[in-house]
C-alpha cells in the first residue's frame, strides 16, 4: 500500500481492486464542470453527466441531465435523472441515443 506517500492534501478513492482515482483535494468533477460550463457560457440545462461512483455525484449537482450506467451501485442510480445499460452493454452509446433521437 503506497497510499501513505501522498501528501496530506491528496484524496484518494478506490473503486476497484486495481483501479483508483488519485486527486488534490478538495478538486471534484462537479466543481471542474461548473469552471468548463461558465468558461463556455453555458449553464447546467446544456451539460449531461454520466457516471457510475460516488466522485460522479458532484458532476450530477452541475448538470440538469445525469446518467448513471447501469453498472453503478443503487445510491449513485437514485441520484441520476436517467439510468441506461452497462458499460459493457454500450450504456453511455444507448442513453446518448435516445436523448439525442440518433
């Protein structure tokens, strides 16, 4: 376990075996797509978030669309306004579809 060689200021979570996100905090997803969204003069009716951990609820609070895929755990589902298939059923492919009419 290397986790005790981050700085004090770095969060950390791990949503698989092998699989981790590594961030400074207090950086969230939300909070870089409320930067992109006014950088671009957008508001929250014109972003969609897609995700399927808990680092994703935060994008959920910027954008009017959330999408969780169907792989998420149930708490990270109640959040979304949509849930679409898996991933590895092309869930993001097949949600993007629909809204979009293509």
């Amino acid at each position: 376990d290397i986790l005790h060689l981050l700085p004090k200021d770095y969060y950390h979570y791990r949503f698989a075996e092998y699989g981790m996100d590594i961030s400074r905090s207090p950086t969230q997803k939300g909070h870089a797509i409320a930067i992109a969204l006014k950088h671009l003069g957008l508001s929250k009716d014109d972003a969609i978030s897609i995700g399927d951990s808990d680092l994703d609820l935060t994008m959920f609070e910027e954008t009017k669309y959330s999408i969780a895929v169907g792989n998420a755990k149930d708490h990270i589902k109640e959040k979304a306004t949509y849930v679409t298939d898996s991933v590895m059923e092309h869930g993001v492919a097949n949600i993007l579809k629909e809204l979009l009419n293509i």
